[in-house]
C-alpha cells in the first residue's frame, strides 16, 4: 500500500524536470504473476542542469531485477532505491545516455487496479495518473512527453490479442507457444496515457474516414459473445468522430482506433492514445438489458474520451493542478455533442441537475476546491465534479462571454499553438483573451475560488417613470484555506416578461453592461436600470443555466407560473416550474417537522400537470417537468439541521396531493405515450418512455395497491421499463409479495448479466427507510456480490450511501458505523474505490445534531484505523477538519 505520508504537493513548487526523456521501448513478458517489463529511456540532460544533478524516477510497489546505463551494469554505490523513487547518479553530462530497467510484476494479485491488472483474464493497464511508475520506475509526470515502441510477449492461446497505443508494427510466432507484437506510437505522449491490452476477446469492426480522405480502422474489443452489444458504441464512435471534424474542425491522427471493455474499472473510461479502456458499463447496450439512461451515458462517454484525442492527448496538461485543463474542457465538448445529438433542453435540464445534486453539495462542504487547486495530498482524490463538470460550466461561461465566433478562433489559436505540449489554464484563457481584447482576469477567479456564488436580487417597478430597477448582490461562502473572496465576473442570461409572455426590450440599461441577453454581474453590489419598461415586468434569470451559482430573488409563484407559461428558453421554464415545486417542499419539510399537515400549492400542481398535458411541448421535457426535486436537493435548500426522515415524509405527500389531483392526465399519458413501434434507443423515444413512466409514477403513488407496477413490470419489453416498474414496486411496496416475486423473476432472468444485476442491487440498495441496512447486509451475502469487483461495490455499497438518504442516514447511526466498516474492508484492497465512496458523507454537517453526532463518529473510527491508504485518509481528513 502507498504508505500515507501526509506530504503535500504544492503547485507553487512546479519545475521542469532535470532530464528530457527522448525515447521509450517498452518490453513486456506477459505472465499473470510473473511479468517481466524492460523498459529503455532515451534521456538527456536540460541545457543549464548541474553536472552533478541525480536522475530521480518515481516507483510505487515494484521490484527491480535489472538497471543498466548505457547497456552496463551500474555500481551499487550509484543508485538508491526508496520505496517510491529510483535515484541514479554520475550520469553524462550533455550527451544522450540510456536507461535500460527490468522489474517483475505480478498482474493477477493487483487488486487496486492501477497500473498492470488482470480482468476476467485480460491483462490490462491503467495508468492515469500515476499508474505507470507501477509498471517501470519512470520520470511519472504528465509534462514529460515521449514517443513510444511497444513489444509485447505473451501465451498464443490465452493472448491472441496483443494491443497498445499507436500504430500496429507488425508480429511473429515465437515458436514456443508464445507470440508477439509491435506497436508504435509516433506522437510524444505522457505516460498516462500510455496502455496495453492483452487477451482473447471478440471484437467489432468499422471505418471511419477523416475530413482528408484517411481511412481509419474502428474496433471494439469486448468479451467473446456480446459482440452485438457494441454496436450502439460504435455508432456513438463514428457520430463523435463526425461532430469533432464539423464543430471543433479536429480530425483524428493515427490509423486505428481501438476500445477495450472490461468489467473490473476503477472509473467510467480512459482516454489512452489510440486505445480507449472503458468499464463495459459504458460499452455495452440492447434493449433488453440497457435503459435509455444507459444508452446516453454510453454515447456521452464514448464521446468524451474520443474528443480527450484532442483535448488532454494532443494537448496534455503541465501537472495534475492542471486537470480541469483537459477535463472541464472535454465535459463541455461532450455535452455540446449530446446537446447535438438530442434535445438541446432537456439535456441542458439534465446537466443542471447532475451539477447542482453532485457539485453543489461538493462545493458547499469540507471537499470543497477550486476547478484548478493549488494543493493536495493525493490527485486521485480530486477527479471530482468540481473539476469536471464546475470546469465545464466555466468553459461554457467563457464561450457565452465571447460568443460563438470568437470561442471558436480562441479554440483555433489553442489547438494551433500548443499542440504537442503540456500547458496551464493561464495559457488557455491567454488563447481567448487574445483573439477577443479582452481582459479575463476577473473572470479567471472561477477556476481559483472555490464556492457555489450566491446572487440575490430584488426588482422595482416605476410605472410613472417606466423603469425597472434590480438590485443584484453577489456573496462566495468561505471554503476550506480561503475565507476572503473576490466579485466574480458573473454572465446571467436573463429577460424581462411583460403580462402578454411579451419581452421588454433590454438595450436602454444603466449600471450593467449588457449583451444581447447577458447582463454581466461584476461588482459585490450592482443597481441595474432598465428604462421604455411600459407595464410590471417578470425577470427571469440565468436562461440555459448560463451561470453555475444560487440565485434568490422573492418571485411570487404567479409570477413563476408566468415563467413557466411563456419564457422563450425552455430550460428557463423548467427552472420556474422547479422553484415553485423546491419551496412547496421546503415548506412542506417544515410542516412535518412542526406536526402540522402539509400544503400543496395550487400553482405547484397546476404547473406540473399543466406542463405534462401540453403537447406542443417534447415529451422528454415534459416529463422533466413532472420529475420532483429529489431529496438531496431539498435538503441542501434547507441547508442546515436536516432531518431526511421528514423531507422523505413530505416528498411523498407532495407527490400524492399531485398523483391525485392530475390521475385523468396520467391516465391519459400512460396510454397515449405507450409504444407501439420496436424499441429504438433514439432521443424521441425515449422522451416517451419517459413521460409514461412518470405518469406510471404517480398513478402508483396515488393508490394503496402494487397492482398497476407489478402489471408494468409484467408488461414490459425493455429495461427502460423494466427496471422502472422493479423499483416502483420495490420503493413503494417493500413487503408487497408482487415485490418479492419481481425481484426473483428479475434476478433469475438476468443472472448472467452482471450489469444489469448491478441495477438489482442498486434497486434494493435505494429502499427507503432503515429496514434497508439489513438487506443490504443480506445482499452482501449474496453469490452474485463481489467485493472486488467496483461495478458491484458501487451498486450495492454506493447507491446506498449516495442515493438512499432515509435508508443511509438512519437516526441510530447504523447507517454511518456500516459504511465505516465497508470503507475499512475495502481500503487496503482498492483504495481508490474506498475514497470515492467515503465522499457521500461530504454532507454531514448539514444534518441535525444526533446524526451529526454519528457520523463524525463513524468519521472518527475510520480516521484512527492503523494503515489507511493515502487516498482515505486524505479525504476523511479533510471531513473531519
Ligand atoms: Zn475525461
């Protein structure tokens, strides 16, 4: 295990490295528990370097057999090996010299699944981001870009396919049973991004040919028999492929392109040059098995770590501060691909609800960081969605400030002048700041304060004068090392309705500069005067969610229902119609808590019902409409001394004030929306799908009786609805035997799918109510449970932990000792897979004392465990402080 040395990596303390790594041959000798790896350096000495500057290479759990300088065996006396570096000394002082290393891995009894692991008998390789120093002992940096030559060694029969990064050289027999491969890769490229993959698989092949005419080979590898299953990857690949020639004019650079799906991955997928590997999560789909949520992550994943080619591989980040450099910027593309693809809305509407249920709580908690920190004790722990999605907000705020022509000629002079090397943020913005003459150094604090903006306005009208006056002040809560922050240049898309769903003319406007419909907030306090208003007007802000931030303004649910009713932008609609239903909550939680019956607004229920019965509007979105805030987000409106007993109560209440009242308009959607036609995976359809299944969810929730879920359940000819009705019935009805019964026919049918028994665990995980505890205790006794295997842990362990907020936060405390447990049986078997699910605590603070109580004990436990991986105790550190 990393030994946790608590050391701090500052970026303040960045420098170049001593020497420049020319070179790299890589030999490997595949065998489950005895690899040998030669790896030959081709390095030099920086001009200006001291003569007597050692070579120092990082290492992590290695054992080296052999080490040459220039094919000669080197003197004891000249290196040092500690448990995570390499240190050679007495080496040339200008010239070129050689480092040749062996070390002997054992593949097979790599659980952490970094750096050369075994997967259903495919040996396979991860290595962001600092993997590789557990192949070779190697100068492990992402600023240190090499050309790379592969040779891989292995068992003809067990092995058949040898893959690695590049261009295929070319292979024999070695007449012992053995066979080999070359493989090379002609662009320089940091070692995370370097990969292996060596096994039988079946595979699916296509072409692709770029804007230039080239003829790109297409393969994805998957296990042998599911070859069908990839073929919705593949059409994914090919439209990814398309979209980033038309819309970023990027057009791909080696002749083959390769995935590889496994189904033991710490993440969702990695972007290795040439050769993909994804967790076969994001590969595999039919419509038997995958919903239409998984259909979409898949092209949204299969998007993104193509379009990384570009954005993180031609262009790689100088170190790991740097990581929103190529992660912000490729979320932002990958959901402009989507946004593409299908409903510009709907999906915008999805995003908003990712980020404010996942980076929200993040940024408003004891993880809390800046998109691009400034230090930190483990890097794994900060694939964050601070540093993905919050990154790509802030690429999408910069192109809203440009416009569309000028982020495009930013992107150009990007590409242009830093293809081939490693860059900073500052060299980013320095592209759009250019090409636009603007000064973004304002802007640029949304990368290094940490936060979620809180925006409060208030409006007054002047009929005499035919003025509208706003009054818009911005506050950045302290976060953990920053308690004094700066006004940030905040770009709010907004309008001004008139009575008719007419909009006021914004271009007569003091105290705000304003473009087209972006008023740009940049003071602390800013009095904003819109003249020629002839009647009260409704302001509707941030349209398109054009900024990540609160906003509070007292708006009438009248005036919000007017906002539902006429905005032009349809995000802004579904924004209103959520803040009516978000307060109705909030008061509802309040109103069990104080014994009192809960209200129900009319307005909430005539907007939500009125939504879902308006044809003109896409079904996708109006059953985004229907979908209620989730308890997580009420909970984190109410913001402190939350008991998610009581939010749980008045949810359901709400929502069978709602089931009731709208029963005619379900019943009438659950048939009109019902298919008639065979599954397509496509957008239209599922928006469909969609909409039937939350009409389905109310009429269930509206009567006492598990008869119409269980009909659902028998009736469904898809996973979409399938696996709905499993957990109507299941979340509704626990004790009912139509539940029982549902989940055996469920598990009998699919079970040797470990995907889809994945989402059986994740149904049962996410019960409410504390009864949860036991069966999941039950479930890990389960023969299809695998404690090794992350895809299971997460569905089982995670889901109850993320997404079961009555289940997890029981008030005895149960919930948080058994996850303290679990994290402590996991951590010295993959500690990357243990922190991240240890972070569904980051909320504890905002719980009411007694469970507050518990899980900082909990926290406690796991903080005084002896030997805890460097990953979990950076993180339960960082709760607890
Ligand atoms: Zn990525």
């Amino acid at each position: 295990m990393r030994t946790n040395t608590g050391q701090i990596i500052h970026l303040e303390d960045y420098r170049p490295t001593d020497f420049v790594l020319e070179r790299v041959d890589l030999t490997f000798e595949l065998d489950p528990k005895e690899t040998k790896v030669e790896a030959r350096l081709i390095l030099h000495r920086r001009e200006g370097v001291d003569a007597s500057a050692p070579l120092v290479l990082d290492g992590d759990e290695l054992v080296m057999t052999g080490l040459l300088v220039d094919q000669e065996e080197l003197a004891a006396a000249l290196y040092d090996v500690t448990d995570d570096t390499l240190t050679i000394r007495g080496l040339p002082e200008t010239a070129p010299f050689e480092v040749t290393i062996t070390t002997m891995l054992s593949p097979e009894t790599n659980t952490k699944l970094m750096g050369l692991y075994r997967t259903n008998s495919v040996y396979c390789t991860q290595c962001e981001a600092e993997g590789f120093r557990r192949i070779t002992y190697f100068p492990d940096r992402p600023d240190v870009l090499a050309v790379y030559t592969v040779n891989i060694i292995a068992d003809k029969k067990s092995a058949p396919l040898l893959l690695s990064n590049g261009n295929y050289l070319g292979g024999a027999d070695m007449g012992d049973g053995r066979h080999f491969a070359a493989w090379f890769d002609p662009h320089p490229k940091p070692s995370y991004l370097f990969a292996l993959v060596a096994g039988d698989l079946g595979v699916v092949e296509d072409t692709f040919t770029t804007l230039s005419g080239r003829e790109v080979a297409l393969k994805i590898y998957v296990e042998h028999g599911k070859e069908p299953r990839a073929s919705y990857a593949m059409d994914a690949l090919k439209r990814s492929m398309k979209w980033d020639e038309e819309v970023f004019g990027r057009e791909y650079d080696l002749d083959i392109f390769m995935i590889v799906a496994v189904s033991d991955f710490n993440m969702g997928a990695m972007e290795n040059k040439g050769l993909n590997v994804f967790n076969d999560k994001y590969v595999l789909a039919d419509p038997e098995t995958a919903t239409d949520a998984d259909y979409a992550n898949i092209e949204a994943i299969i998007a993104h770590e193509y379009f990384h080619n570009w954005t993180g591989n031609r262009i790689t980040c100088r170190d790991w501060f740097q990581l929103c450099l190529k992660e912000g910027l490729t979320v932002y593309r990958d959901h402009e691909f989507s946004a593409d693809m299908r409903s510009r809305a709907v999906k915008r509407i999805a995003e908003v609800r990712h980020l404010k249920s996942e980076q929200f709580p993040e940024d408003a908690g004891p993880l809390a960081h800046p998109v691009r920190p400034t230090k930190y004790r483990e890097i794994n722990n900060f694939y964050t969605t601070t540093v993905y999605e919050k990154g790509s907000e802030v690429t999408r705020m910069l192109a809203t400030l440009l416009g569309r022509d000028l982020f495009k000629k930013g992107m150009d002079l990007y590409f242009d002048r830093h293809d081939g090397q490693a860059v900073t943020i500052e060299d980013f913005v320095a592209c759009f700041a250019e090409v636009s003459g603007r000064d973004l150094g304002q802007f640029s604090l949304w990368y290094h304060q940490a936060g979620t903006p809180l925006v409060t306005a208030s409006g007054a009208y002047d009929a005499a004068k035919q003025t509208f006056t706003l009054s818009l002040e911005q506050t950045l809560p302290p976060t953990p090392g920053q308690s004094a922050k700066e006004p940030m240049h905040i770009p709010l898309r907004m309008g001004l309705l008139l009575d008719n769903g007419a909009e006021a003319d914004l271009s007569s406007v003091s105290g705000a500069d304003i473009t087209g419909d972006v008023l740009h907030l940049t003071e602390r306090k800013q009095t904003v005067v819109f003249s020629g208003i002839t009647s009260r007007p409704v302001p509707s802000f941030n349209r398109g969610f054009s900024a990540p931030i609160n906003l509070h303004i007292e708006q009438s649910d009248d005036d919000l229902a007017l906002i539902a009713r006429h905005e032009s932008d349809l995000f802004a609609r579904w924004q209103a119609l959520n803040a009516i239903a978000l307060a109705n909550l909030v008061s509802a939680t309040a109103d069990v808590r104080a014994g009192k019956s809960v209200t129900v607004e009319r307005a909430l229920i005539d907007g939500l019902i009125g939504a879902a019965a308006d044809d003109r509007l896409e079904p996708a979105f109006r059953s985004q409409a229907l979908s209620l805030p989730s308890e997580a987000d009420i909970a984190r409106e109410i913001g402190a001394d939350n008991d998610p007993d009581a939010i749980h109560a008045a949810r359901q209440q709400v929502l069978k004030a709602i089931a009731v009242a709208g029963r005619e308009t379900f019943l009438r959607l659950a048939d009109e929306m019902a298919s008639k036609a065979a599954f397509s995976p496509d957008a239209e359809s599922a928006g469909r799908r969609a909409l039937r299944n939350a009409a389905l969810t109310y009429l269930v929730h509206g009567e006492d009786k598990p008869a119409r879920a269980a009909e659902a359940f028998a009736a469904a000819d898809n996973m979409t609805d399938l696996s709905h009705a499993l957990a109507l019935l299941a979340h509704r009805f626990p004790d009912a035997t139509e539940t029982a019964q549902a989940l055996a026919t469920f598990r009998q049918r699919f079970a040797d799918n470990a995907l889809v028994i994945d989402k059986w665990f994740a149904v049962q995980a996410t019960i409410p109510g504390a009864g949860t505890l036991d069966r999941i205790k039950t479930l890990m006794t389960e023969p299809l449970f695998n404690g090794n295997n992350p895809n299971r842990v997460r569905s089982l362990v995670g889901s109850y932990a993320f997404a079961n907020p009555t289940g997890f936060n029981r008030a005895d405390g149960e919930g948080y000792r058994f996850l303290a447990k679990q994290i402590l049986d996991i951590d010295p078997r993959n500690p990357q897979l243990a922190a991240r699910i240890l972070t569904s605590m980051r909320s504890w603070r905002s719980l009411e004392d007694v469970r507050a109580g518990h899980a900082r004990n909990a926290l406690k436990e796991i903080a005084s465990a002896t030997k805890l991986s460097a990953d979990v105790s950076d993180i339960v550190e960082r709760m607890l402080k």
